[in-house]
C-alpha cells in the first residue's frame, strides 16, 4: 500500500473510531451522566451502564494488548469481558475506567500510525487476524455498545 493511501486508510479508522460519523460518540454517551444512574439496570435489560463502559473497556483493553504482543494471554468470554452487576460506582472507578478507554484508544492508534506495521498482513500468533481488521472491530464493537448506553440512557430518561 502506498505511504499516502496508508496515511488516509489510517486517518479514516482514527476517525471513524473517535468521531463515530453516523452516530453519537462514546464521549458524548456517557457525558453528564448523573452518578446515581451508572449502575441502575432499566427493567427487562442484562446490564447497566456502567457494566457496558466496562465491557468497553476491558473488551478494547484486549484487542490493544493482542494486537501487540506474541505473548498475549486470551480472556474467558464471557467470564473475563463483563463485571458483576453493582448499584453504585463512584466517581474513582468511573473515571478510571474512561480513562483507560482513552489510553487504550491512545496506545492502539500509536499502532496504526506506525508505518512498520503493516495493516493488512496477519498477526504470526492470531489465526488470520490483521491490525486493519482489528481497528475495524474496535470501531464497530464501540459503536455497538455505545448505542446501547444511549438507549438506557433513554429508558432513565437521562437523554437529551
């Protein structure tokens, strides 16, 4: 591929992950959020907010560290991708966990910027999985979950 397309290729998938183009970023689904709703499961819903922004990141926190390393260790799905269900989360843990969405969003577009990685050749410890592919998966798996918070959202009537 060439240098330039790369760069497009790569400003596209960036794009795509953060801004969401045809739908409400994640920023945007989880701001303002009052405390008291981060982990209040609507009626007839499996989770809370707070379990999909966990999810999100513990979920995109795996693709990074996989796509990084030969040594990556896989988690129990579902065991190791979901919390357990709790009515309160504090500010702390909150923040944390958005934090580390945004370091792991960070550290994977650091991959993709990088032109010693190529983007469409396979992983040698996956099973045909490529760093294009990966990045693909984070923006549709983001934009997944993302939905779905604004739609508890919606059902607690904490949406604009």
């Amino acid at each position: 591929m060439e240098k330039d397309q790369r760069k497009k290729l790569v400003d596209e998938l960036i794009s795509l992950t953060i801004n969401g183009h045809a739908h409400v970023t994640f920023e945007d689904a989880v701001a303002d959020l009052p405390a008291n709703l981060r982990g209040k499961t609507p009626e007839n819903l499996p989770y809370s907010i707070w379990q999909l922004v966990d999810h999100l990141r513990i979920a995109q926190k795996d693709i990074v560290d996989f796509s990084t390393s030969d040594d990556y260790h896989e988690l129990k799905w579902p065991d190791d991708y979901w919390s357990d269900p709790v009515t309160e989360v504090d500010d702390e843990t909150w923040e944390r966990s958005l934090e580390q969405i945004q370091q792991d969003r960070k550290r994977f577009f650091e991959l993709l910027k990088d032109e010693n990685n190529d983007l469409t050749k396979p992983f040698p410890w996956g099973s045909g999985q490529t760093l294009l592919r990966e990045a693909l998966l984070i923006a549709d798996h983001n934009a997944y979950h993302t939905a779905e918070i604004v739609v508890i959202r919606r059902l607690l009537k904490s949406w604009r």
